[in-house]
C-alpha cells in the first residue's frame, strides 16, 4: 500500500525539485522575485497615472525588458551562442579539411578546366550529360589570391570570366601521344577542298513516294 502524500507533502516535493505552479510562485525564487517587481512597477504606474495607467503598459514593459540585469543576461546568452556557432564551425571544418587538398599551380603549367553540365543548360558551348567533364588545356597566366588563378582562355570563350577556383582546375601533363599531326590538306583557290572516301562501310536506298534516295556510308 502506497502512502498517503498531503498537499504539504507535494508542496515541499516541487519546492525540492525546482517546480513552481501559477498559484505558489514562491516555490522558484526567481520567478517569485521578478512577478514582485513587477507588481511594484505596476502599482507605481496606477499610483502615478491615476485611471490612465492601462495606457502606459506598453512603456512599461519596455522599461523592464531593457532594464540592465536583462540586458546582461541578453548579452550573456549572445555570448554563449556565438561561442557554440564557433565550436559548431570549427567541428565542421576538421571534417571538411579531410577531404580537401592543398593545390597550387605554377605560371605557365597547363590545367583542365571542370565543366559542370546542367539540365537544359548550355555552359561553354557544351550541352548535355554525355559532354566532357574537362576541357582544355589551358595555360595558367597568374595566380589570384591564394586559391584562384587566371586562365588563357581562347576566343570562342571570350565571354567567360578567367578565374577559377583551384576545386574546378586539374593539372595538365604533357603527354606527346596527344599530339595529332594533322594530314597536309589541298585547298582549291576558293579555300575549300574535296573529302576523297578511304572505303565504302555500308549503303542504303530511302525509299520514298515517288524517288529513291541513295545514302552510303564511307570512311
């Protein structure tokens, strides 16, 4: 059988643990003390202003809200919050960091250019998923800052601002089998030339309502 526990009981229970209700205030002496200031300013303001006092409620709360000790005790939880948004940030960053590489370049290497393709977007006259990541090379004029460099871009990409951060830059290098030599070409007076077939892979007939079109297939 349990015991019997009196309302004095319960009473001096919440008081031990820190609780208060809206009827025994004096359980918490802090929330005792500030409704006791209260009470004083507000008689003060009656005292005061006679039948008018309701309408000065709202200076007085002003008044009491930038009283010094809540002022204090703003700043003091500022305080702590800007405290914990550090911690926070440098927690992030520790995990950050470990991903992360230290790039530098020289002036004059050569580096890949990162292209980030993006649906229905058209960037550096590259279009769709099936587009090359990289593009370049392109050489390095000088170094921005301490992780930005200045490209030499060529002229169809006149448009496009010539620095780039080191997480969208790859270096370059050189590899002679990516030099192609380029087949002597002759050009007739107007400069255009003949494309002569090197072998016939395959040949088809479209054929239509009225005609056929041939179509073939060469290399």
């Amino acid at each position: 059988m349990l015991p019997l526990v009196t309302g004095h009981d319960r009473y001096t229970l919440l008081r031990l643990c820190g609780f208060s209700t809206a009827f025994h205030p004096q359980s918490d002496g802090q929330s005792d003390r500030t409704i006791q200031t209260l009470e004083y300013m507000l008689r003060a303001c009656v005292i005061d202003f006679q039948g008018g006092w309701s309408q000065h409620l709202p200076m007085a709360e002003f008044a009491y809200n930038n009283s010094p000790d809540v002022l204090r005790e703003a700043e003091d939880k500022v305080r702590i919050a800007r405290e914990r948004l550090l911690t926070a940030q440098s927690r992030q960053r520790s995990y950050a960091d470990q991903l992360r590489r230290d790039l530098k370049f020289q002036i004059g290497d050569h580096v890949f250019l990162k292209v980030s393709p993006t649906r229905g977007i058209k960037r550096f006259r590259i279009r769709g998923k099936l587009s090359p990541r990289f593009i370049g090379p392109y050489e390095i004029l000088e170094r921005v800052g301490p992780v930005a460099y200045r490209l030499a871009l060529p002229p169809n990409l006149s448009g496009v601002h010539n620095i780039f951060h080191v997480l969208v830059l790859r270096k370059y290098i050189f590899d002679p089998t990516h030099v192609l030599d380029a087949t002597p070409m002759e050009l007739r007076d107007d400069l255009s030339f003949e494309e002569q077939p090197v072998r016939i892979l395959a040949r088809e007939v479209k054929k239509l309502r009225n005609r056929d079109i041939p179509y073939v297939k060469v290399l």
